[in-house]
C-alpha cells in the first residue's frame, strides 16, 4: 500500500487531526471577535462559520452548540489566567504585581473582558457554574498568597469568606468599568482593583489574631 495512503488522507499537508484542531481554534478566535463585538446574543452559529471559514457542518463536528463554543472559549481564558497567575506566584511577585498581573489577563486585551464579563457574556445554568468554579479558584489563590505572607493565623473561615468577596468585587469593578469607561483605559480599573484589594485586605490583617 501506497505511504500517503496508509497514514491517511492529507489536505493542505494536515493530517485530519491537525484540520480539527486548525478549525477549533479559528471557530475559538471568531468567538472571541464577534462576542466581544456584538455580544453572544445577537451572534449566531452561521456568523461564526462565516467568520471563521469554517462550514457549518465543520462547527457540529466540532462544538455540540453556540454555548459549548462559548464554554471552551471560556475555559481557554480561564487556563491562560490560571497559568499566568501560578507563574508570576511562583517567580515571587508580590501583592500589588499579582493584582497587575490578574489585570493583564482579563483586561490587558478588552475582548477578553467582554467575553467575561460583559455584553459577550452567555448565561445559562452550565455556565453560572463554569463561573462559580472560576471564582472559587481565583479566592483559593487568594488564600494560598495570603498564607505566603504570614496571614495563615487568620481563621481558615474568615480567610475564605473575605477571598471570595474579594474575587466578587474585583469582578464587579471589571463588569462596571465594561460599561462606564473607554476600554482602551485601563489605569483607573487597574487603581480601582490594588484599592479595593488593599482595604480587603487589612480587614484581614486586623481581625487574625496576633502571634504569640
């Protein structure tokens, strides 16, 4: 048997596993244009084929629907934010970098915090909980960096509960800033977030109890 046919049919010099992922992420990166621009509501699958150059049945062999699109994409944000975070963490940023470096990630590019946040955001029960499980990472951070700078006697309740208000604030200061502010400004959100992190925080400070 013929080489080109024992490994299976070759277009444009990709094997079918290489088509697939090609047509993932171009459905990926339409997602993140269109949504951003328009918002999930008014984008519809044809629009993402036709954006994407990607036929229809292409984006069935590929997504179940719009929102498992949109949940990918999601989960795709989600990764890259997490991977970031860990990094700068691990390199031994401190506070006031770590908030940069969460600012960067989810406005550095303002399709992103659209997506996220704001008019491109999609609502459904699959994604509220994609969401809450987003938010429990991001306050489970919070807590490790917390620990890391000698904030450990505080109770483990306490420290949970004023992290998750802490990643809930911070969100809503991003969904705010969405629809009151020129997105390509991002010096008073980036204020706005080290601001709110630092009163949160020392109410943290003031209610562990001291070392002995």
């Amino acid at each position: 048997m013929m080489g080109g046919m024992s490994e299976g049919r070759r277009i444009r010099g990709l094997d079918a596993e290489q088509r697939k992922a090609l047509r993932r992420r171009q459905l990926l990166d339409s997602a993140l244009e269109l949504f951003a621009e328009q918002g999930y509501a008014a984008t519809s699958i044809e629009q993402l084929c036709q954006h994407a150059f990607v036929g229809t049945k292409g984006f069935y062999e590929t997504f179940d629907s719009r929102e498992a699109c949109y949940l990918a994409l999601l989960a795709e944000i989600t990764e890259r934010t997490e991977a970031l975070m860990n990094a700068r963490l691990a390199e031994g940023a401190d506070e006031p970098a770590l908030v940069d470096a969460f600012a960067d990630a989810l406005v550095g590019d303002p399709r992103i915090a659209q997506v996220a946040f704001g008019h491109g955001m999609a609502v459904s029960p699959a994604l509220e909980h994609a969401r809450r499980e987003n938010r429990r990472w991001a306050a489970s951070f919070v807590i490790r960096v917390w620990q890391s700078s000698g904030l450990a006697t505080a109770p483990a309740a306490h420290l949970r509960v004023a992290a998750t208000g802490l990643v809930g604030g911070m969100f809503d200061l991003i969904a705010d800033w969405l629809v009151t502010a020129e997105p390509t400004d991002t010096g008073p959100l980036r204020s706005a977030l080290t601001g709110f992190y630092a009163v949160v925080r020392a109410g943290v400070v003031t209610a562990a109890p001291a070392r002995s």
